[in-house]
C-alpha cells in the first residue's frame, strides 16, 4: 500500500493462500517483495522466485521474527543471495542472537539509533515483592481485588505466558494468551477478542506484544520484571493513552534487585512497594 503512488509493482508474499496467485503475479515481473520468511523460501525452492538482481535486503522486526521462530529461514534465504547487495535491519531491541546476526550478515555497519524514550507521565508505578512460585497466586488475587478495564500481563517467555493463561482461565478470568509461536488464526483471535472485549486479559510476551494497539487498557502487570529499561517503557506504554490514565504494576523477586534500581533511576524516584493484606 506505501507503494501505491510511486509507480513500482510489488507483490505481498505471506502463507495461508494460494501460491500459484503468487506465482502469477510474480511471473509478471515486480520490482518489490514484501515478504514471511517461510513462504519466501517455498517460493525460492519452487523456483518462482529469482534473488540473483536484487539490490537491497530489508530484515524488518528482526527481533520478533527471531521469538517466532524464523530465524533459520531466514539464514536460509541469505544462503540464496551470493552477490554484493545493500542489507539493512530494523529492529525494536537488540538482544545477543540479533547481534550474532549482524555479525554475521552485515559488513562494516552503521548504527543508527532513533530517539531515546521516557515513561509517559499519565502512567502509575508500583512494584509487590513476591516469591516465585508465588506469582500467580498473587496476580488472581490482584486482578480480583483491583478494579481493570482491560489487562495486558508481561511474562519472560511464551510457555510461562501459555500457562498463566490458562491458570486464569481455570480460576474463572475471561484471559488469552499471546506468544510468538502461535498460529496466525489463534493469534488473530486472540487479537481480536482482546480488542471487542470477549478477553478482558491478555499474557503475551514482549515481542509478540508488538503492534497491539488497544485504547481501553487500564493496566499492565509485568509478570516477570523487564530485562532493560526500554522493554519495561515500551510495555507500560501501552496503557495511559489519550489522556486516560494507567497503572504499571510489577512484581518482583529477590533477583530483581538490580533492575529495579534501574527502573528507579529511570523514574527519577523510588518505585512504591506494595502488599496484599491477608
């Protein structure tokens, strides 16, 4: 669609429909493929597509790619491209298997950096310190006490976000999980339910959280304490909007020390420390 106006054919290539409509419009002749990984590399084994002119390599959201899984797809396909050829890579956070990427990949290459965020004013913070194997008692006890319009809860990895999904469900909390490894229909789903309303709580990991963009939530809970202070302002970022106000609520273990001074720091005050009476 950013396209439309400048006069190149481009073609959409993405899994779940017909290749041969692809195939037909490939055989006309584009100047611009916009691409999933996976369908790419079926295209480029079937044949109907042809890597050898290609001038410039975009790797988009490397990041979220890398959580869903496509990252030796895309290994793959740059074992297609043998010649010269401009790369660049975009991606939200730079964790140690992207920077292997880059490594890997890129030649001599220039960083670029855009902007440096803050936490928005309109957003409360408080921390409970808690055990472990605790949190999930203690988060069905806060959503029960706490007054929510929708919910978004942050956990560290997709299997820890499946299962406090369904130990919500299970305790009577219309809840969905969203992790980087679902299929496109029940992420759509969830998506979907989460937006209408039909899921008042979602759990989803940072990368699979990407790209939400639901006015209604009142709060975020980090289930697991962000690893950086960019990943907690990012996920806190998605409540507080339009002039409405949120709360950030996180917990937080005896190993999370270090992190919460520099979440303090980055708050410019102490992050208030609460409890659940009985």
């Amino acid at each position: 669609d950013l396209g439309g106006q400048t006069g190149l054919q481009g073609i959409a290539i993405y899994g779940g429909v017909s290749m041969e409509q692809q195939t037909r419009q490939l055989v006309k002749g584009v100047e611009i493929i916009a691409a999933c990984p996976g369908r790419l590399l079926d295209h480029l084994w079937k044949g109907t597509v042809d890597l050898s002119h290609l001038e410039v390599l975009v790797i988009d959201e490397a990041d979220r790619m890398f959580d869903m899984g496509f990252l030796p797809s895309i290994r793959s396909i740059l074992q297609c491209i043998l010649h010269r050829r401009q790369t660049l890579l975009f991606s939200a956070t730079i964790p140690g298997d992207i920077r292997r990427l880059v490594q890997e990949i890129l030649h001599d290459p220039v960083t670029v950096q855009i902007g440096h965020s803050v936490p928005a004013t309109t957003v409360s913070h408080a921390s409970y310190p808690v055990k472990q194997h605790l949190k999930t008692a203690l988060l069905k006890e806060l959503l029960s006490r706490t007054k929510t319009e929708s919910v978004l809860i942050f956990t560290r990895t997709k299997h820890r976000a499946e299962r406090v999904a369904q130990q919500l469900v299970r305790a009577g909390f219309r809840a969905a999980s969203l992790q980087g490894n679902m299929p496109q229909s029940k992420r759509q789903a969830a998506l979907d339910g989460f937006r209408n309303g039909s899921f008042k709580i979602l759990v989803a990991t940072d990368i699979a959280a990407r790209g939400i963009d639901v006015l209604e939530i009142s709060h975020v809970v980090n289930y697991d304490i962000p690893d950086s202070t960019d990943t907690y302002i990012h996920r806190i970022g998605r409540t507080g909007r339009v002039g409405k106000t949120g709360d950030a609520f996180t917990f937080v273990t005896g190993e999370d020390t270090a992190m919460v001074h520099s979440l303090e720091l980055l708050l410019k005050k102490p992050l208030e420390r609460r409890t659940l009476q009985g």
